[in-house]
C-alpha cells in the first residue's frame, strides 16, 4: 500500500503566509524561505507535489504585491505622477531582463535550482555580491540620477535573482549600491523595479493557474495563505526603513551564510544516514 501523499494543511499554509511577508521585505530571499523552513523543520509541506507548491507560492507574492500596493500607495502614486521618459526607461530595462530570462528559461529554473543545495548556492552568492557591493561600493548618487545603465543593472540583478536563493531585493540592493546610491536611495530604486515584477509574475502564473483549475480540497489553505502573506506584509513595512537605516548590508549577508550553513550541515547528515 502506498503512503498518503503530503497535504497543503491549513496550519502550514497560513505559518508560510506569515513568513513570506518579512522575508520579502528583507534582503534574505522569500522564495529560499518558503522552501528551506518547512525542509529544516520537517513540515508536511516539503513533501508536497512540486506543481501544487509553485502555485502556492504565486499566492503568497500575489498577497505580498497587494499589500504593497497599499502600504507604499503614496510612494505609487507620486511615482506615478512624475513618470516621464527616464522613469519609463528605468521601469523598462528593469522589467525586461527578468522578464526575457524568465520567459526562455522558468522550466529548466523550475526543475533544476530550487532544490535546498542549489538555495544554499544563491543565499551564498547572494551574500558576497551584497557585502562586496556595499563595503565598496561609492556613495552620494540620489534616485533621481538613476539612468540606463543604472536601469540595466538593475534588470540583470533581478534576472540573477530568478536563482532560489539569490533574493530579489538583496540583488538589487547590491546593484544600486555599486552603482554608487545611498542606501535610502537604493532601497527605493530597489522597490520601484521589483513591484512591477512581482505583479507581472503574479498575473501571468495566477492567469495559468486559473486555466488548469485549483483542486477544491486546497482552495482554502490558498485563500488562507495569501490572506497571511498579505496581512503579515502590512504589518512588516516598518522592516523597509530599518533597512534604509542600517549601516550595512553585512548582517544580513551574515544571516545568509548562517542559514547555508544549516542547510549544508543537514544535506551532509542526510547523507551519512
């Protein structure tokens, strides 16, 4: 008789939504999180099809961009207000990268990285470019300098962070800050290219998802889920100053590497069993 497969139980539905919202906010890769918790911790969850997963996952960004849209809705707005030809250049060479690499490569990402091993690898080499980047790189660059090349950049540290692991906003944290932006500066630069792409990608896998239909038995984990996500990102925005503050990206890198470390420390003790 064959085991129960694993179940997307309400419990861990709702523990992952929780999670998501911080991680996102931090440089430290919500992606990598809601996969390396539940493996570590050994949560029904890490067992659960590979497929239903990922859609799960579209969920909690879908709450997080939602949340945003309303916590950052002024930030949106006057954005939106002031959007003139170097805005569009900066949101279009942004979003193309990760679109294009995302586009021609989301199966191979999909069945190759995101394994704990392969997260270990990009929470690694994330770590390095954001200590690097920010111990080297030069100051006194203000947003509204930001041009093509530094749009550039950007795009192709996002298309970099497409790696489970790498994180979205500590990639293109340690591209604003090689490019020489102060760190306020280069936290807002860095969420006003990654909404766009959370929203683009949550449309397009929701859109997906909606096609092939979601079994009635998890529709309710879903809804509670995104519902999670959504709530614990309102409530974590305070986290978005606190990282503007901080002096240094290195905690962060160091948070990194520790939680590497775990896992290589756990695959090497799988191993020996």
């Amino acid at each position: 008789m064959s085991p129960e497969p694993a179940r997307l139980t309400l419990r861990d539905a709702v523990a992952l939504g929780v999670l998501h919202g911080p991680a996102e906010l931090l440089p430290v890769s919500s992606s990598g999180h809601v996969t390396l918790v539940p493996w570590l911790a050994r949560w029904e969850y890490a067992g659960v099809e590979p497929e239903l997963r990922k859609a799960f996952e579209v969920a909690l960004h879908a709450g997080t961009a939602a949340a945003l849209l309303v916590a950052l809705h002024g930030e949106v707005g006057a954005a939106a207000r002031g959007f003139d030809r170097r805005r569009a250049t900066l949101v279009a060479l942004s979003f193309l990268p990760p679109a294009a690499a995302g586009w021609a490569l989301e199966r191979p990402i999909e069945q190759r990285l995101g394994t704990p091993a392969t997260i270990a690898a990009g929470l690694l080499i994330g770590s390095l470019a954001m200590a690097l980047a920010d111990r080297r790189g030069p100051v006194g660059r203000s947003r509204e300098e930001a041009g093509w090349r530094d749009a550039l950049a950007l795009g192709l540290a996002q298309a970099a962070a497409l790696m489970p692991g790498v994180s979205r906003n500590g990639a293109t944290l340690a591209a604003a800050r090689a490019r020489g932006f102060d760190r306020e500066d280069a936290n807002a630069l860095s969420r006003h290219v990654a909404l766009p792409i959370i929203l683009g990608a949550s449309v397009l896998k929701g859109t997906r998802l909606r096609r092939r239909g979601l079994p009635r038995e998890v529709q309710r984990a879903f809804a509670a889920g995104m519902g999670a996500s959504f709530a614990s990102t309102l409530a974590s925005t305070w986290l978005i100053g606190q990282v503007e503050r901080d002096r240094s990206l290195a905690p962060y890198a160091a948070y990194r590497v520790a939680l590497a470390g775990l896992v290589i420390r756990r695959l090497w003790q799988d191993r020996g069993r």
